[in-house]
C-alpha cells in the first residue's frame, strides 16, 4: 500500500466522518472504496468516448464502401 498526504475540503472531511461512523467503518477502507468506485466511472467514461471516436470512424468508412457501390450500381 501506498501512504498519501491529502487536502479534504471541511465540509466533505465532516460528512465522511459522519457517514464512516454511522456505517462502522475505517475511514481508510471507505476512502478507498470511494476512489475504486470514481476509477471505475472514468474508466467508463474514457472507453464511452473512445467508442464513440472509433463508430465515427467507422461510420465515414462504412459511408464511404457504400458510395462506392452506389457508383457501382448506376454504371450497371
């Protein structure tokens, strides 16, 4: 494990303090979990946006064969 030095807004450092001891939990554990959760919704969001540059992509190709056989169809 790693030891990091962090900067907690008040309010926030309050709150969890609340939360952690209502659910009986070592702040440490639950700050972790909370980080885990937050990668995993980037990590969403990051291939989210990776798919959609990647379908526009495909979409052009795609556009682009069909022209093609659309050429092909009218010299026919």
């Amino acid at each position: 494990m790693k030891t990091i030095s962090l900067k907690i807004d008040d309010s926030i450092f309050g709150e969890t303090e609340n939360i952690v001891a209502l659910m009986k939990k070592p702040r440490n554990r639950y700050i972790n979990e909370a980080i885990e959760h937050y990668n995993r919704i980037q990590k969403r969001k990051i291939l989210e946006q990776k798919i959609q540059n990647e379908s526009l992509l495909v979409k052009d190709d795609s556009m682009s064969v069909l022209k093609e056989f659309e050429s092909i169809e009218n010299e026919n």
